[in-house]
C-alpha cells in the first residue's frame, strides 16, 4: 500500500510543471511600487520558433502597474481619466517622456536605479517560465481586464490572478511601456542578451531620436486576442491615451 502511495504521488507531481517562486522584495518608500525579485534566465521570445533571449542579470520588476495615488505622491498631480477610479488603480495618460521623468523622480528619492524594463525582460517577466496564452493563464478574464469584462474603464491593480511569479495585470487593465524604440523588422530582432535597442548602438536604424516606443500587455478596451503573450504594438513617446500605463522595472 505505501508503495502504491508513493507511485501515486509520484504521477501526480509529474503532471505539473514546476516554476520557481519570485521573491518580494520590500518596497523602497511608502508610496513605491511593491517588487518582485525576477531570476536570469533565458527563453523564446515571440511566435514560435521565437529567438533564443538570455536575461544575464536577475533585476526587480514592479508586481503591479504604477498607481494613481503612487503618481500623485511623487508628481503631484495625476493625469488620469479614470479619476473615479480611486487611487489604487493604474495610472494612464501618461506618455513614455513622462514615464521617464517619474523614474527620475523615483531614483532620486529612492537612490536606486529604476527604470522600464526592456521588452524582453518584460516578455520574460510575463512568461514566468510557462507556455500559457497569456501571462498567467489560458483564460483571460482570470488574469485580465479587456473589452469582455472590463465595463470601458480601468480597475484597481491586483484584482485578478498574477502569474506564477506574483505580477498582477501583464494582461489587461493597461498597455505597458517599455524601454525599446519599435521596429517591425524580421531582420531586426530583440538583442538576445535582453537589453533594449537603444543600447545596441551598432544597429544602423538609430539615431538621436526614436518615432516610436514600444508598448506590450494589452488593455481595458482590448480583444483577448491582443492580450496575448506575444502581443505587440507601439505609440510616439510623447502621446498620452488614456489605455496605456507603465510598470517599473529595477536594476539590482
């Protein structure tokens, strides 16, 4: 009987597929996002076959998008839409500049390096190891808010399933920025040590400006299907819509 026990929990074990758990990292201030501690690694990022990315570095990532009340206590102001929303949803209408200067903000308080993640540390990041159709599950009305559940409006972060590695809304609720400039090139793809375009000076399409940032996740009035894993889309980095936010990433 024990033994019958053991092959018995021995199938089922094997049935699963085990993902290592991220670790929270304490935030940085009252009003900081929480953390989550993300380990190197590497994966296939895209549609299949995909390109072999390796993350060489394990960094933070934010475990939710921004907030309202997060924007408000650093910048004084918030730039929202859904104001009736509360506090504790995420912050929208705010361009890739303005992004950019909420993480110096940030840095300067904190004294650490924050930033956006590059695509493929958020790809990575949203992955968590598993092969789901979105980031968390295969259902999007458990881990998102889209055009089929969302009612037009955004909702406070963290109210439906995180993925494996604890990050709430990487589908829905909100587009994301991210670090890169966007290009559709099949030829051009992500730099495979999961750093941003910027950084790889040796590509001939750069110059001292870039038409459009990278934006990934999907949002409240999105499809599911571009709530996707592999989603892409792209905005000018100065514009503000009131369907894209951002999530920060952290260099440790």
């Amino acid at each position: 009987m024990h033994r019958l026990w053991t092959l018995l929990i021995v199938l089922i074990m094997s049935s699963f597929t085990w993902v290592a758990a991220a670790e929270t990292i304490e935030r940085d201030c009252p009003d900081c996002p929480d953390l989550v501690l993300i380990p190197a690694g590497s994966f296939q990022m895209g549609e299949k076959p995909g390109r072999h990315v390796t993350i060489q570095k394990s960094f933070a990532m934010g475990a939710t998008l921004v907030t309202q009340g997060q924007w408000q206590a650093l910048m004084g102001k918030n730039p929202s839409e859904f104001t009736a929303c509360g506090n504790a949803c995420p912050v929208e209408n705010v361009s890739w500049e303005d992004a950019q200067i909420f993480i110096l903000r940030l840095n300067a308080k904190t004294g650490k390096h924050y930033r956006l993640p590059t695509e493929a540390e958020w790809e990575y990041t949203c992955r968590a190891g598993s092969k789901t159709v979105y980031c968390g599950g295969n259902v999007p009305g458990a881990v998102g808010w889209f055009e089929g559940n969302s009612d037009n409006s955004t909702h406070p972060v963290a109210t439906k399933k995180p993925n494996a590695w604890g990050l709430f809304d990487m589908s829905g609720n909100l587009w994301q920025w991210v670090g890169d400039c966007y290009t559709e090139s099949v030829k051009l793809t992500p730099p495979v040590n999961g750093s941003t375009w910027d950084q790889q000076k040796s590509y001939a399409q750069f110059t001292d400006t870039c038409s459009s940032r990278v934006i990934r996740g999907g949002s409240w009035h999105n499809s599911e299907e571009e709530l996707t894993v592999t989603r892409r889309s792209a905005e000018d980095p100065t514009v503000r819509v009131h369907s894209v936010g951002l999530r920060v990433a952290r260099s440790l």
